[in-house]
C-alpha cells in the first residue's frame, strides 16, 4: 500500500502491527516513512526517535532522523544525527555510504546559504556593545563633528544611541545658523558637559544664544575658540568663564581683528595649562606668553607687529623648548630693521613642523638664530626677498637630514639652493614648489631625475669608496607626492624623466632607457601623487602616459573663472 500511494490505509495497517509487536523498530521506522509522505515531519520524528532508542546501533533512525532535521532546517541536529548514521554503516555498503554523503552536501550547502542570507539581512551593528557604538561613532565625527546630526537620522536605533551618549555632544560650535536652538539641544544632550567650544564669525549678529549657556558650570572646557567673535561678549555672557576655567583648557584659540583690544583677562594665570595656542590678529604682550603658558607644545600667531622689540620673540621661543609646531604669518614689512646677531641660538629639540607666511620679517630675522634637529614639515610662503640665504642656514645646521615634506610658494629662490637642501633631505616624502618662475621647477625637476653626481675622488677619505657604494642612486629616494602647480615653465620632457626615474624595475615600458638596478628598487619609492595645475607648457599628449604610471595626476591649465575670463 506505501508503494501504491495509500498511505493513510499504510499507516493504519502499520499502526495494528504495532500493537502485536510493539518493540519491533523496523515498523516504527516504517510508520516514520509514511507520516513523512504525508507531510506530518514532527510526529514522523517521533517515531524516528523511538527507532534509536528501541536499535541504537542499526543507522536507520539516524539516517531518517538527519533527512527530517533537514526538511524543518535544523541543519546541526540534522548534521549530528548523519555523522551517527555514517557511524553505524558498513564499509562496504557503498550505494548507502554515498546517499547520506549525498545528504550532508545538501545540508552544508544549506548552511552556507542560510549564513549568506543571515549575513546580509541581520543588523550586526544592533549586536554591538554600546561602549563600542560609541567609540565608532566617535571616531567617525573626529574630522567633523557636525556630522553627528547626520549620523542621528540615519535609523532609530542609531537616533537612540546618538542621542544618549553625551560624548557625542561635547564639541560646541555657534555661529549664525540656529544658535539658540543649536546651543539648546547641545547643551541638553552633553548634559551640560561642554569640551569644545568655538564662536564663529557669524555669531556676532546673535550674541544673545550665549545666554542658554550662561548658567552652565563650563568646569569640563578644554578647547575654546574664538573665530573673530567679540570677546567682550563672551566675557559679559559666560560669566563662569572664570580664570580657574581658561587655566585649564587645552586648546585655547583667539581672533580679535574686530576689537583689536588686550585680551590679557584670557591668562592671568602663571600656571595655564594650554598646550596649544593660536593668536590671530589680537593686541598681546609678547613676555606675557613666557609668564603665563610654560606648557605650549603648538603655536600660531599671525598679525602684525606693532611696536614689538625684535628679541621678545626669540625669547618667547627660548622659553618654549618643547614646541612641536610653530606658525609665524607676521605682516609686518620692517625688513630693515637688522636682526642683533649677537643673539644665543635658539634651539628647538622637538619641532616637527615649521609654517612661515609673509616670511621678509622671519626669514630674515629667526632663521640664523633657529636650530632645528628634528624637524619633519617645512612650509614658507609669500615675501619679497629670496630665501636662499635661509635655505642655506638650513642645510649648514643639518636641519634638512629630518625633513619629510617641504612646501615653497610664492617665493623668490633659486634651483640650486633646493637641489642642495635635497641632497640632504634624504627621507623627503613630499615636495611642493608652486607659483615659481625663471625656470627654477625644470632645474630642480631634472636633478630628483639624475643621479647625484659623485664627489671627487680626494674627499673620500678611507670610507669613500663604501660611502659611494651605499649613497642613494637618486635626490629624495622616498618621494610620493610632487606638486609643481603654477610654475609656468615647467614642460613635459623633465615631468616624464621624474616618473621614468623612479618606475620599479617591473614595469614595463619601452620608453625606458635603462632599468633601475636591484639595489635601486629597494631604495626608491615611486611617484604616487602628480600636481601640475596651470603649468601652459605640459603637452595634453604626455597625460595618458602620466597617468597610466602614476596613482593620481591633476592637470588643469584654467580655472573655470579664469576661462570665463579669456572668453
């Protein structure tokens, strides 16, 4: 009757058996078949289950027992019982061997679905521990922190998460877009634990949202910036804002080119704890900065100098050793005025980063006094007079052995003097000259594409033959990024010979003359970054090559607005 299809009369027939033989297990595991013909999987395993209890050792009821796990998805209870049937059958039994191997690739095949299926439609990052949601998110608003609103539509359980984490509404920043309501919602979801805190420009049309933070007690503020924001204000609308408080902040940013008054009443204390301070455009004493922030690790000032004694800031550098950055934009044109050479050096052991704008005044007057034995960053920009003479204090002080990126802009200086800081600069990872004319670019773009030339055979010494032998093949063996944007007479023929010079040995390219040697690869980098922005002589020609060697290469002759113009 199961062979012919009548299977509830099989069943029933199965059923009677049962109660003349109720121990026999070949009846139960008949009843199994029948009731999982007919679709009844639960109590089929049941009777699959009785089976194994009434012949453990025959493989019959695990074999069925894995094929009905199978059907409802239980694939490790199903993986399980076919692992005991292969157990329990014979060697030599082949044709059986091969359906349940059969079987248990269906089943893993299954697994693997079900993962691919779970992994794409679970949620894993619901599953995160809420410190670690945090941390991510965290890490995602410290470029931006604006973002944090972004972030807090994205789906609700991220809203729930955003919105109960204080952390992520301690960074403060009023300007002229919703400030009352801005400074509402910060407030009340920092819970009054604001760290950062920056008045923009625009502010000053509203300085009344200061009043929805007058009451707060401002004892967790450890940055505080003020981009041009009148600083009367903020004294008259923070009055906790006290001196125990700005002793404490870490960051501590001032533009006052609106006022133009002292702002001494931001230190007054000998003990600021400020490890950066930015100072734009705002009427200081000089001295007040070596009496009051003994701490300072990165400084900026940019403004003119007025009435200022030469030495105040070679003193105020004396005093700070342990700078690690050091930003001097100084408007002043008083060129003139001769620095005292008589002057101690200063000596600078921990500066990494050096950024010179309006460099006259400082070119002139800090560069012979300046030792620099770690620094790493080196940026000057805008003057008049050529920065040769400084270019060579650098070199003669050895300053250039530590440094990974130079950048020069807008500066009268001679190819040679950079070829010569390159020599020295032997770890140089990115190179920035623009806005150069007289064919400097070309000059310095044909020495990073030579070998050095070799000393002369007298200076060697004893070691010279070793020193030689050891001596980079090329200028600025690490160098990746090359920006030579605005240098009018920088031309296709030197950039080609720069790319060529430093291609690794395996590319091949027929244009190659001569491949770099084994030692040569091991030591040279290659170019991964090429700026040449309104250079007019770089041929259209050379870019499909340009760019099939190198990672990123920009090469725009006109801005849009000054094709508009040529029109």
């Amino acid at each position: 009757m199961f062979r012919a299809g009548q299977l509830d009369d099989a069943l029933a027939l199965f059923a009677e058996a049962l109660t003349l033989e109720p121990d026999e297990y070949t009846l139960y595991d008949s009843c199994a078949a029948v009731k999982e013909k007919l679709g009844k999987t639960r109590d089929a395993l049941r009777d699959s289950k009785r089976v194994i209890d009434l012949a453990p050792q025959r493989w019959q009821g695990y074999a069925r027992s894995a094929r009905l796990f199978f059907k409802i998805r239980k694939y490790d209870n199903a993986l399980h019982m076919l692992k005991l049937a292969l157990e329990r059958v014979g060697a030599d039994d082949r044709k059986r061997r091969g359906e349940l191997e059969a079987l248990r690739s269906q089943i893993l095949d299954a697994v693997d679905e079900q993962r691919e299926r779970v992994s794409r439609t679970s949620y894993h990052f619901g599953k995160l521990p809420l410190e670690l949601a945090s941390d991510i998110f965290a890490s995602a608003l410290a470029e931006d922190h604006a973002r944090v609103v972004v972030l807090a539509q994205v789906c609700k359980n991220w809203r729930l998460t955003i919105t109960n984490t204080p952390r992520l509404w301690n960074d403060v920043v009023l300007s002229k877009q919703n400030p009352v309501k801005k400074a509402k919602v910060w407030r009340t979801r920092s819970r009054g634990r604001i760290v950062h805190l920056t008045l923009r420009e625009s502010l000053k049309g509203t300085p009344w949202a200061l009043d929805e933070l007058q009451d707060l007690s401002l004892e967790s503020l450890r940055t505080l910036r003020l981009a041009d924001f009148p600083i009367s204000a903020v004294r008259k609308r923070l009055p906790n804002l006290t001196s125990d408080i700005l002793r404490k902040l870490d960051v501590l940013e001032v533009d006052n080119r609106t006022e133009a008054r002292p702002v001494s009443w931001l230190w007054t204390d000998p003990t600021m704890a400020t490890r950066s301070l930015s100072v734009y455009f705002t009427v200081f004493d000089w001295a007040s900065l070596i009496a009051y922030f003994p701490n300072l690790e990165h400084f900026a000032f940019k403004g003119p100098l007025v009435d200022i004694p030469l030495s105040a800031i070679s003193d105020f550098l004396r005093a700070h050793t342990r700078l690690r950055s050091l930003t001097l934009s100084i408007m002043d044109f008083v060129y003139h005025r001769a620095p005292d050479r008589g002057q101690p050096p200063v000596h600078l052991p921990h500066l990494e980063r050096l950024e010179i704008e309006f460099h006259d005044f400082a070119m002139s007057f800090m560069f012979p006094l300046l030792q620099l034995s770690t620094l790493q960053s080196l940026t000057i920009s805008r003057g008049v007079h050529s920065i040769d003479t400084s270019l060579q204090h650098l070199i003669a002080s050895g300053a250039g052995k530590s440094l990974r990126e130079l950048r020069i802009t807008l500066c009268a200086v001679s190819a040679g003097c950079v070829i010569d800081l390159l020599r020295q600069a032997e770890g140089l990872e990115v190179l920035e000259l623009t806005y150069l004319g007289g064919n400097q670019a070309n000059a310095v773009l044909h020495a990073l594409s030579q070998p050095p030339k070799p000393a002369p055979a007298g200076d060697d010494g004893e070691n010279g033959g070793q020193d030689r032998a050891s001596a980079p093949s090329l200028l600025c063996p690490s160098l990746r990024h090359v920006n030579f944007s605005h240098c009018p007479d920088v031309k296709s023929g030197p950039l080609m010979e720069l790319v060529k010079a430093r291609l690794p040995s395996t590319t091949d390219d027929d244009t190659t003359d001569v491949a770099p040697t084994q030692s040569e690869c091991l030591q040279q980098a290659q170019i991964n970054t090429l700026i040449v922005d309104g250079c007019p002589s770089v041929e259209t020609d050379i870019l499909p090559w340009l760019r099939s060697k190198v990672r990123f290469v920009s090469c725009v002759y006109l801005s849009k607005k000054d094709a508009k113009r040529r029109r």
